[in-house]
C-alpha cells in the first residue's frame, strides 16, 4: 500500500445519547472529542440512536396496521355488506 493516501482506521467509542450505552470499534470517522477507556485515550462519536434504543431493534415499535385507523374502522363498519 502506498503511504499518506489512506484515511487513519483506529478505534473508536461510540456512545448512544439517549441511554449512555457505548462499545468500541474501527472506523475512519473523524472527531475532535476523545474519551478514556481501560487507560487509553480514543476518539469519542456521540450518537442519537443505536440498536440499543432504536424500537425496531428494542421491540417496541407499533405497527400502524395493527392501532385500527380509519380506512381499518371502514372496513369493520361495512363488511356486513360485502357480497
């Protein structure tokens, strides 16, 4: 490989804002803020959601099919009159 043309691959924590859950991997991303971890200074990227809190992954999430809207309250309404 040539040198000086491929971007700095390091570890790198980031954390979920929303729940404080963080975990280390390698990436290229660039940051400014670092964060100590087991004695060693990392880039920190700060994240709004991550598989921990996303609610497809968490479970919670609702599908509108099921909550009964009004095209589903329609059909309830005349399906006596279906042929």
């Amino acid at each position: 490989m040539k040198d000086g043309i491929h971007p700095n691959y390091r570890d790198v924590v980031f954390v979920d804002q929303s729940n404080g859950f963080q975990f280390v991997t390698r990436s290229t991303v660039q940051t400014k803020e670092t964060i100590d971890i087991d004695g060693k200074t990392l880039p920190l990227v700060k994240l709004e959601t991550t598989s921990e809190s996303h609610p497809f992954y968490t479970g919670t999430q609702k599908s509108i099919d099921n909550l009964g809207g009004r095209v589903e309250k329609f059909r309830n309404k005349f399906a006596q009159f279906k042929k």
